[in-house]
C-alpha cells in the first residue's frame, strides 16, 4: 500500500502554504455599533403606528431616526405586539415593512445594538474524517 503520492499520479494534491495567505475582510459584514438605514424606492417618509388603532406614534425621513423611537417606545413599557413600522410614498401609499417582535429585533440590530440572543449561540465542533489529519 502507497502512503505517499508521486508528482506524476492523477490523485497528486500538493500541499498548499497557507503562512503567505492574506485575510481580506468582508465590506458587507458590519462593524459593532454601526447603524443600518433600510430604504424602499419610492417612500419619501416612514412612520412608527400603533395596532389597531393606526394612531401614528412619529413619522421620520430615514429609518435611521425611526430606531431609536422604536425601541424607546418599548423600553418605556409599550408592548412590542403593538408597534408597526411603514413606508410612505409621495402619493400617500402606505407600504408596511415590519411589526410586532421582529420589529423590536429589527430596530435593535439595525440601531447598532448586539444581536439579542448571541449568548445562546453555541459554537459548532467539527468532526474530521479519521485519518485525514
């Protein structure tokens, strides 16, 4: 039986340095603590309602500034169930794009918060095939 494989064989895997490799970061990847702007083409504003009755909480120009009153409405003692988050158009369309819990996670990651269950992420073992260490 051959352990080694000639240069000249089909099956020949070179072995690869990987002490010269670069890391490139990824730019789509976030940094801690960087906000995120969500846009709809189209909308000119975005506001922050209540369910069901449709009284309007704020409106806003960007996202960005809906954030913040998003999660203050939340942490004030309104129940996330009760917020919905829409876009408006320049005709006055309504454009709904998020409500209840996921508008709560929604504005928390996008505001630069932490993802609220990243301690419950468990790194994942790998398990490599016996003998191909």
């Amino acid at each position: 039986m051959r352990t080694k494989l000639d240069p000249d064989d089909e099956f020949f895997i070179p072995e690869i340095d990987f002490s010269k490799v670069e890391f490139v970061p990824n730019p789509r990847i976030r940094a801690p603590g960087d906000k995120t702007e969500i846009c709809l083409d189209g909308a000119i504003e975005y506001q922050v309602r209540l369910i069901p009755s449709t009284k309007v909480i704020g409106r806003f120009v960007s996202t960005l500034d809906a954030w913040p009153a998003v999660i203050a409405a939340i942490e004030g003692g309104r129940s996330p169930r009760t917020l919905s988050l829409d876009a408006i158009g320049a005709a006055g369309q309504r454009w709904h794009m998020a409500a209840g819990p996921f508008l709560e996670r929604f504005a928390r990651l996008n505001n630069g918060e932490p993802h609220p269950y990243a301690d419950r992420v468990r790194p994942v073992r790998r398990r490599v095939a016996e003998g191909a260490a």
